[in-house]
C-alpha cells in the first residue's frame, strides 16, 4: 500500500512537472548555472592553496636549510632530508658547496649544485643562454658581473685555479721528512680547470657574483666528497606548515638548522587568504541568488496553478498533501539542477585552473553529493514561502473566478 503510494506520489510530482515543461526548463537552469558555480569554486576554494603554492614557489625557495657548527651536509644528510619534506610536496631542493677558486689571480667563488634542481627552484632568473647541466660538467653558468668584469660572453673559456684537498691529504701521509712533505703539497695542491660559459645570470641580486656548476664536478676538481654548505627547498606549505615542518627536520636530523622564508610565506598567505574569501563572498551572492530564482519560479507555478489547486481542495485534498506534491516538485528541480552542475562546475573550475595557473584539476568526488543536496535544500527552503500560499488559497471563491 505504502509502495503503491510513494509510486502514486512520485508519477504526479513528475506528471505536473512535465505539463510545464517551460517553467521546468527554467528552473533547473536557473539552479544548474548556481550549482555550476557554485561546484566551480568550491573546486577552485580548495584547490587554490597548492595551485598558488606552486605559482609563488617560482619565487624562490621557501625553506633553507643550514648545518650547524663546522658541520657540512653529506649525500646522506640530504637524502634523509628528502624522505622528511616528502618528495610529492617538494619542487625543488637544491644543494649548494661554495668554494673559492682564482680566475687571474683575483678570488670568486664557484657554487656547485644540482643544477636541474636548482632551476626548479629559481625560474625567475634570467639566463642568456641556457642552463648548464651534469652532461656537460665542464660548461657553466656565470652572473652578469662575473662576465662584465672578466668580458667573457657565451661559449668563451675561461682557467680557474684552486686547491686539491685530496691529494694535500695524500701527500700528508706519505713517509717524508717535513720539508719534503711540504714542497710536495706545493706541488701537487693547485689545480687549474678549463670552463667555459654556457650561461649569463641575471637577477639583479648576488647571484651575479658567483659562477654555478655542477656538484659532482667541482667534487671532483677539488678532490672531496660532497659536503654541501646550505639547503634551498621550494616547499608546497603554507607558512604553518612550513614552521611544522622546520621543527620535524630539527628534531630528526639535530645537526641541521631549518629555516623558512618568512617574508615569502607570510606574502602567500596574506594572498591566499584574500582569494579564498573573495571566493567565499561571490559563493554566498550566488546562492542567494538562486534562491531568489528558485522563489520567484514557485511563486509562478502556485499563481497559474490556484484552479487546479482550488478543485483538489474541493475534492478533499488536504494542504499538506498539496504543499508535500509542490516540495517534492521543488525537490526534483534541485536534484536535476544540482546533478547538471557538479559536472558543469568541474568544466568550469578546470577552464579556471588552465588558463590562470596552467595546470589541471583534479575531480573531487565527494561534490556530487555534497552539492545536490545543498541544492536540494536551497530549493526547498525557496519553495517553503510560495507553498504556503496554498493555504490561502479557497476553493469557493477560486473556482467562481473571484
């Protein structure tokens, strides 16, 4: 009986629908154009922190990391530094061993790093030619003050000269007297090295005084293992996160000194921020304004429907069962246009991503439900105002055409 019922209920509520095919057409576009806008930026809401997270990190590192004491940072020390950031949340973590070298007789510095990683970290830079790279090891990258002074320009050569740790250490401990040990480190502790340039840096800042290369190869002209001096991570984190962060590495590796970048964090969040209520307000104005659609809509099927409603009161239909036929209708419109829009919305959001950030999106699964029932309630807290206009509704006086 109650199946039949529900059966009886669900065919009149389509029926009625149906008959106003116009009505329904514009109802449900009204509520699948908020629903798309609404799925759209609650998408993009939460899809915002790491979007932006990523844009700001071509800003710069965001989180250095220093070893403390006389301390250096081995391959080890890194790679467990990796592990505790995690690589999905990392864009780029360069290492970087200074050492100073002699071009003419006058001192500069060579920084040796991971040079694609370094990239990744300052994409910002400008670079008249290109990035140098470990397939090349002999060509690398110089700052534009380095090239003015010395007038070199691309593909020109250019000697340093330094000192080889490894063979001093060596010579140490041949079994020599000390004035024979002494004239051998003489002798066998300078290097020279032929580089030339592969790249111009331009950035406006210190980097122009300094020439990049590749890690393994100034190991290797100064004949130790690598010992970095600093850290520069580009981190996917807020600043929060990022102070979370810095005390997990203290804790765990006690011989290293995180540090984030202030200034770049807090500059992230304060944007941040200020997005995610710009996208807050402009939700709530849509769904006001689709409950105004949606109220305005059932305002009009009640009005032209005041007969049909009059002769089921003189029939003996009660109200309640006029007002549960007249919800249900606003039920349906809110799931057919709450359905229509999370798909339209993730188009929408996608489109966003695209063209602002460059990137995709990826599908949140759980907008579906969560935004056909919030149009399902819109709908129905819309409709509740013009279905209680039923019960002023009186038949005798209806159906006499008063």
């Amino acid at each position: 009986m109650a199946n039949s019922r529900r059966k009886m209920y669900f065919r009149m509520v389509t029926s009625s629908l149906i008959r106003r095919a116009s009505r329904l057409i514009i109802a449900v576009l009204a509520i699948a154009i908020g629903a798309t806008i609404l799925s759209g930026l609650v998408t993009i809401y939460y899809d915002i922190p790491e979007q932006l997270g990523r844009e700001f990190r071509s800003y710069g590192a965001n989180l250095i990391v220093l070893p403390k004491g006389d301390a250096k940072i081995t391959r080890e020390i890194l790679a467990e530094l990796e592990n505790i950031i995690g690589r999905e949340k990392i864009v780029g973590i360069a290492p970087y061993r200074y050492q100073t070298v002699k071009i003419n007789e006058q001192p500069y510095i060579i920084a040796g790093t991971d040079l694609p990683e370094a990239e990744k970290n300052s994409p910002f830079w400008y670079i008249e030619g290109t990035w140098a790279n470990s397939d090349e090891p002999d060509h690398v990258m110089i700052g534009h003050e380095i090239a003015e002074t010395l007038n070199l320009k691309l593909g020109d050569s250019f000697v340093v000269q330094g000192v080889k740790y490894g063979e001093r250490a060596e010579a140490s401990r041949q079994d020599y007297s000390a004035k024979e040990n002494l004239q051998r480190d003489k002798a066998s502790q300078n290097f020279n090295k032929k580089l030339f340039v592969k790249g111009i840096i331009t950035t406006g800042g210190a980097e122009e005084g300094f020439i990049f290369a590749d890690s393994n190869m100034l190991d290797e002209l100064v004949g130790d293992i690598f010992r970095a001096d600093v850290v520069e991570c580009s981190v996917i984190a807020d600043a929060q996160e990022l102070e979370n962060l810095s005390r997990v590495i203290e804790a765990k590796l006690s011989n290293l000194l995180p540090r984030a970048v202030r200034r770049l964090t807090q500059s992230q969040d304060i944007v941040l921020g200020k997005l995610q209520a710009l996208v807050l307000l402009v939700t709530l104005i849509v769904l006001i304004i689709t409950m105004i659609s949606v109220y305005t809509t059932m305002m009009a099927m009640v009005a032209e429907r005041r007969r049909e409603i009059a002769l089921k009161k003189a029939l003996g239909a009660e109200n309640n069962l006029i007002m549960g036929e007249l919800l249900g209708e606003g039920v349906l419109l809110g799931f057919l246009g709450g359905a229509a829009g999370v798909f339209l919305g993730f188009e929408f959001a996608q489109r966003v991503s695209l063209n602002v950030f460059g990137r995709a999106i990826h599908f949140q699964v759980a907008l579906i439900p969560i935004t056909i029932a919030v149009f399902i309630l819109i709908t129905v807290l819309a409709s509740i105002l013009p279905v209680r206009k039923v019960m002023d509704i009186h038949p005798a006086i209806v159906l006499k055409g008063e």
